[in-house]
C-alpha cells in the first residue's frame, strides 16, 4: 500500500484527482499504535467573494498525512500545502494542510449538491474525517423583490412600509434610513422591523414625514431600495363657536368660527362647513312695526323679490315637465319574454331620430325598472335606468337607456366601450377574446370564456321574474389589475369579473375558475379576495371556515374552484402558505421556431401556472412569434422554500451546434413565481448551427427548483419537418358559443329538474331526500350551506351542471337519484302533455 500512495503521490501532479480509494501511508516508527488522529483546527463554511479564492485549513494530531477530499473527490498533492511539527507537551507528530479553492472550482459542480470539502487524517492507528465545510459563491442581486412605496397617512394612524431584500448568499441583513439617518428601534419605541424586514410605525407623528430607504447588505455589496416619501398630514378641525353678537339693526346675530383645532397640514383637507353663521334674533329689541318710510320701503322690497322668485320657479317646472315628456315620447318600450328568448322586430323610430329603434311591445307584460347603480356608493343617491330586453344599453340624460342598432361584428367591441366609460370598468380589457357577455331572464343561462376553463352559471329563478340584464364575464391579465399580496400570500386562480355589480340576485350564481394550488389544510389558508367598487380588495370567504349565512360559498378540487355569489364583481382566489410544504403547480413547456431561416436556433421554455387561461395566453403568443411545441408539457410542483428554478441545457453536439450561454445555468426568481402576477415567465436558450445544413437536434433541458422538484427534457428532433408536437395544444371550442340563454344553457331539461326538486327538497325518514344525493355526488361535506337554501336540490343539481358542461353525463345523475328509491323513469321522462 506505501508503493501504490508513493506512485499516487508523485503522479498526482498530471491528473484532477486522485484515483486510489484509501491511500493509507506506512505506519511511522516512535508513533503510538493506539492514537486515532484527531483534529485541532477543522474546516469550516467560507463564501467567495468575486473572483477570489478562498483558503481551507486543517490541523490533526496525531497525523502523518492530511489530505482533503471536495466532493467526494481527492484533491491533488500538488494543490496541498502542508507544515509538519512535533507536538511539544506529547511528542507526537502533527501536521497542518492548507489548500485554495477558486470560484472556477465551485462552478463547475453542477446539480442540487452543494460544493463540499473534508479532510482525512492518517495515523498508524487509522484514519479520521473531519466535517464537513461548504463552500458557497456569494452575491447580491441588484434589484429588490419587494420596495417600499410612497405613502400618504393621517395623524397616529399605523404606517407599514414593505421591504424584501434581493436574493443574495449569505441572506442580507435588511436596515432602514430615515432621511438617510438609520432607525434604530431600540431608540424609538414607536417604531419596530418585523421578521419580514418591513418597518412599521406604530403610530404616525409629523416627525415621521420623511424619505425612508430600505438597505440591503451582506458580505459582497450593499444596495439600497427606492426612497419611499412618508408624508403624515393633519385633517383640519373647528375650534368652538365664540359667542353670539348683539342684534343689528337688520335684526340678525352671529357667530364665527376658526380652522385652528387642529389646522390642516402637510396637505391635510380644510373644515367642511360654513365659519360664519347668522340668525335672526329673537329679542325684543327687534319686535317693532313699521312706522317710519325707511321701513315701507324695506317690506315693499322684499315682497317684490319673493314674486320674482315664485315666478321663476314656476318657469323652470314648465321646462322641465316639455323636456321630459319629449323625452318619455323617444324611449323604447320593451317587453320581458317570459318563455325564452325569440326574435323581435325592430323598425326604425321617428324620422326627427334616425338612430333610435323601437320594439314592437308585449301588451301583455310591462317594462321593468331596475332600481340602483351600477355600483353603489353611499355618497350620493342612486341612478335609475331602464333596462331594455335589446343587447346594447346606451345612457341617457336622466339615466335612461335605448336600445341601439350594431352590426354583429362590432357588438363586442361596442359593449366594451360602453362599459368602460364607467369608472369602476375602466379596467375592462379593450379585446373580446377574453370576455363573454349576454341578455339573461329568469330562465337563466350561461357565460363562457373558450379554452379557460371560466363559466358563469345562471341558475332559473336567479334573475328575479320581470327583469332582463345584461351580464358580462371579464378575465383580467394580472399586469392590469392591482392586487396586492402581503407575507407569503400568492395568486392561485386568473381575475375575473362578472358583472354588472349590484344587481339584484334571488339565487345564487355559480363562478368557475382554475387554480394551480395543491391545496391541503397542513399547508395553505385559502381566501376569496373580491374587489369593491372603490377599487381595495377585501377578503370575503375563508375557505375552510365557511358559514351557510355568508354571501359566498367555494367548492374547492384539484385544479377547480366553484364560487357561489349572490353578488357580481371582480374575484380571485388567493393562497397563503403555512409550510414550506405549500406547493403551487407550473406547467413547463418548450417551445422553438417553426422555421428556422438563420444559423441561431432559440428554444423558450416557459413556467406559467398550471391553469387553462395562463396556457391559452402563451399558445396565442407563440402562434404570433411563429412557435412550435417541442415537447410534451409537464408539471412541475413549485414549493414555497424561497429557492428560484433553475434551468439548463445539456449534451449539445459539440460537432452541430454550439451553445451560446455563458453560464452553467439560468434562474428565475423565487418571488417573481410565487407571486403570481407575472405573465408569460420564460428563458430562451440560444443555439448555433455549425452548418446551415445541420437540421437534427438532440440535447437535454433540465429545470429544476433548488431543493425542490424537478423536470428533465429529452429532447430528439429534426428542426425542418418535425411537428409531432403541435396538435397538443390545439385550442377547441367549449361546448360552443361563449353565451347560452335559458334551456340549452343546461344539461338537465327545465320539467325533469323541476320533478328531481320537488320530489328531493322535502325531508324523507327513509333518507330519500337531497342529502343522500349530495353524499352519492360526494358533496355531503357542503350539507349545511344547502340546508340555508330554499331548494338544497336546487343548489346540488346547479353545482352539477357547473362542473360536468358540456361533457356531464345525465345516465349517471339518473343512476344516482335512481338509487335514492325514487322511480328512475318517472323523475327522467316528461309526457307529452307537459311538454
């Protein structure tokens, strides 16, 4: 064994690493056998900073040889220096080892290990390993994941300033600047920086006007966020009245009254209300008749003045009352079709109004008036508008509508325009792909956006009897709508929008939507956020902890959630992480160009949330780039470790192409995943044919979370006329057009859901009622929030319908009810009398 460590010692110098196992060295005379080495001085956990290398020390006694080991892997002699002594209190040998290691070193370990050195100690009684120590490259990002935004707060109110530092090894300590002078919390009670590193005040002062800067710092660079001004105002306040004058001689007092208790500051708003205030006075100093010409004159005067007014008034009633009637003579009547909607027939109005259309009335029911705004506020009084049983509403002066001609094309377009004129809708998409609309009665219907998986159930009766409305279903792009997330909250569903908000609703509505959630009460606390009509979001329902009185109910499966609302508005589904063990869905696709024309070649692989809207956005953005799919998608499940993914390309043909990255790997942030809000997050790996011959591909695309999951990629291809892949994301139609009005809207015919409701609703001793059926359809978990309803079955049968369009299938509801004892063919024909 000494021949072979000789040999591995004097060849070490030509070679990486060493190729013998255990290169034990021959026992030294004068040692004692029966001491194992053990270490004075072990190596411990270094980082490198920039580009220089850092050094590794190890120390043992006693030891003839010290050698390190990095990653499994003997590092060559030539690598080593090494000091040898005699220990003095024991005169045992001892050794000392030091080696380099570089940043070239640590990058080329590729993976999820970590690099690693060790020493092992020799003696002529054995060997012993030292620990382990990690080396790490550090840095620090430059830009911040979360800064610290300008903020406007009233006296003593509360202030929290956000703060998430950028991605750094090691982590960065966080410190906050107060006009550039540093907080120090243990000076200031008033103030503290929570685990998070946000910086609250606990009760804001006109002090704390300022500029705050949140600092980042570790051992390779110091960053500082975008100044956020803080500015605390002061809302003005009136001092006491003084005290009343003497009477006048116009027989009127006041009194006065000033901004000063608190005055405004700092943009604070002014007193509302009046600072002077006069009344006539009540003593009798001011009781006399009039005797004198001045006072004739007085009475005269005022009595002239009160004829004038009267008159004018008088004048302004009769303008008002011909205005309006020549405006009641141009409003459309309309008509509320009580058995579905047929076709009416439209004429044109008055030659005086080209643009406006009559319908030919239905003397048989009356046009119904809804009562309220569009969305109410409690500031002022509610607008009246008529609504008409046309598909365009148009204001007009006084809040009514007419109906008005469009051609088909232009219908979306116009409703979306009209829309937006509000302030609440201002945020509508101008597009229409992305937005279903239509004219709904009592008989109900439904809404759909194609191939994104968001419907909008109206159940029979949900629209009160009488009323037409027009109801619209929006998806928002989260670059569009402000959402705001705190702590590890995280967007799980799209936003969307049904609206017009308050309406009025006698059932409830059924909203679904995909989320890519693992959900599992150990690891989120889910919540419904609804935004109101001033534009913050609240949250509305927390799932898990539902109550059968709340507006809102959720039925949550793997990749759906069905959102019963008894009010329209904007919705999404929001995550908030209990455990590292929270994990969200991405779907991993590569995508490369259809035709290639030049030498560059890009493969883009995207990591989107595992939802039908996020994968119709991407297929609808490749097919404009002129993108093919190359690979069949995966799933990857992304954990909330606070660890980026990772992605890298492999084993390229070093003879056909060349790989232009300059890196072992490309990342995408931890937080700009989990949040949320971020479309379309992608890297391109960029290749290079060697000749514009070479049309073959075949390489490898790994993409990977840090300590998480992972996906490989075998990628085997000709790039020319391979397309294999294409048709797997051919995007198809959802049971046909986006709107269906009354009966087709529904898989159940209108008489057999009656008969299923009638015979269900009441409550049967042999259990052959609505709860039965709701534990055969494994919904026995929402017993009590049916229980609240007028009609549980009702609500079951609506549920079903929302989850099984347009592919449910009625043989297995039949079977169900069927087992319940009911008569199988007695609830599931209708005779033809009934028809």
């Amino acid at each position: 064994m000494g021949i072979v460590l000789s040999s591995w010692l004097r060849g070490s110098g030509a070679q990486q690493s060493a190729t013998v196992a255990n290169p034990v060295p021959n026992p030294v005379p004068g040692s004692n056998p029966d001491l194992l080495p053990h270490f004075l001085v072990e190596p411990e956990d270094v980082y490198i900073v920039k580009n220089k290398p850092v050094l590794l020390v190890c120390k043992a006694l006693p030891a003839t040889q010290i050698f390190f080991k990095c990653n499994g892997e003997w590092v060559r002699q030539v690598d080593h220096v090494i000091e040898r002594s005699t220990d003095e209190t024991s005169g045992l040998p001892a050794m000392e080892v030091r080696i380099n290691v570089s940043r070239q070193q640590v990058e080329k370990v590729f993976g999820l290990e970590e690099y690693w050195c060790q020493c092992v100690a020799w003696s002529s009684s054995g060997t012993t390993k030292s620990q382990k120590a990690y080396i790490r490259i550090a840095y620090l990002r430059k830009n911040f994941e979360q800064e610290p935004l300008a903020k406007e707060v009233s006296l003593e109110q509360g202030i929290v300033l956000p703060c998430r530092p950028p991605e750094g090894i090691p982590p960065a300590e966080v410190e906050w600047l107060r006009n550039e002078d540093l907080v120090d919390p243990s000076l200031d009670p008033n103030v503290y920086i929570t685990r998070e590193h946000s910086l609250v005040v606990r009760q804001a002062r006109l002090a704390d006007t300022a500029n705050y800067t949140c600092v980042a710092k570790n051992i390779v660079a110091r960053r500082r966020s975008a100044s956020a001004a803080v500015i605390v105002y002061v809302d003005g306040s009136w001092s006491p009245w003084s005290k009343w004058s003497a009477c006048g001689l116009d027989c009127t007092h006041w009194r006065s009254r000033e901004c000063s208790d608190p005055a405004p500051r700092n943009g604070g708003e002014e007193c509302h209300g009046a600072d002077l205030d006069t009344r006539n006075c009540t003593s009798d100093l001011c009781v006399h008749t009039a005797s004198g010409p001045e006072d004739v004159a007085l009475y005269v005067g005022l009595i002239a003045v009160a004829v004038c007014l009267l008159l004018l008034l008088l004048v302004l009633i009769l303008v008002y009352c011909r205005k309006k009637e020549g405006l009641d003579s141009d409003v459309a009547d309309s008509s509320i079709l009580t058995s579905g909607f047929q076709p009416v027939s439209i004429k044109p109005s008055k030659a005086d109004n080209p643009h406006l259309l009559t319908i030919q009335p239905d003397l048989s029911t009356t046009t119904t008036t809804y009562q309220g705004s569009l969305c109410p506020r409690q500031d002022g009084p509610s607008p009246k508008f008529q609504l008409t049983n046309g598909h365009l509403l148009s204001p007009l002066g006084g809040g009514r509508h007419t109906l008005h001609h469009s051609s088909p094309t232009s219908e979306a377009e116009d409703f979306v325009s009209r829309l937006s004129t509000q302030n609440y809708f201002r945020s509508l998409p101008r597009g229409t792909s992305n937005m279903a609309y239509g004219t709904f009665n009592f008989l109900g219907g439904r809404l759909m956006i194609p191939n994104t998986g968001i419907s909008l159930l109206i159940p029979p009766d949900a629209i009160p009897r009488g009323k037409i409305y027009e109801i619209y279903l929006t998806l928002h792009r989260p670059e569009d709508v402000r959402l705001p997330l705190a702590g590890c909250q995280t967007l799980l569903s799209p936003i969307v929008s049904c609206g017009p908000p308050g309406v009025l609703l006698t059932r409830p509505v059924i909203l679904a939507m995909d989320h890519c959630g693992e959900p599992s009460p150990e690891s989120w606390s889910l919540r419904l956020k609804k935004q109101s009509c001033e534009g913050s979001w609240e949250d509305v329902l927390h799932l898990g902890e539902e109550a059968p009185s709340h507006l809102y109910y959720c039925q949550l499966e793997a990749g759906a959630c069905y959102i019963f609302t008894e009010q329209l508005g904007r919705f999404a589904l929001v995550g908030e992480a209990l455990s590292v063990a929270a994990a969200k869905r991405l779907k991993v696709l590569l995508f490369a160009p259809v035709a290639c024309t030049s030498l560059e070649y890009n493969i883009r692989v995207y990591c989107l949330h595992d939802t039908h809207d996020a994968l119709k956005e991407v297929v609808q953005l490749e097919k404009q780039l002129g993108g093919q799919l190359i690979q069949e998608p995966r799933v990857l499940h992304f954990k909330d470790s606070y660890h980026n993914l990772r992605l890298s390309i492999h084993d390229v043909p070093s003879s056909l192409w060349k790989s232009k990255l300059l890196v072992s790997y490309q990342e995408i942030p931890f937080y700009h995943i989990w949040n949320g809000t971020q479309q379309y997050l992608h890297c391109t790996f960029t290749l290079e044919r060697v000749s514009p011959s070479t049309s073959d591909l075949a390489c490898k695309v790994w993409v990977w979370q840090v300590e998480g999951d992972g996906q490989s990629f075998n990628i085997s291809f000709n790039i020319t006329k391979d397309t294999r892949f294409a048709e797997l994301l051919a995007l198809e139609s959802e049971g046909g057009v986006p709107a269906l009005v009354g009966p087709s809207a529904f898989k159940i015919p209108f008489l057999i859901r009656q008969k299923i409701i009638t015979s269900l609703d009441p409550p049967c001793s042999r259990g052959a009622d609505w709860r039965t059926l709701a534990q055969k359809l494994h919904l026995d978990s929402h017993l009590s929030f049916f229980a609240s309803k007028p009609s549980p079955t009702a609500m079951i049968l609506n549920l079903w319908e929302a989850r099984h369009f347009p592919n449910g299938n009625l043989s297995q509801l039949a079977a169900a009810v069927a087992g319940l004892g009911q008569p199988d063919a007695g609830l599931f024909t209708v005779s033809e009398a009934e028809c």
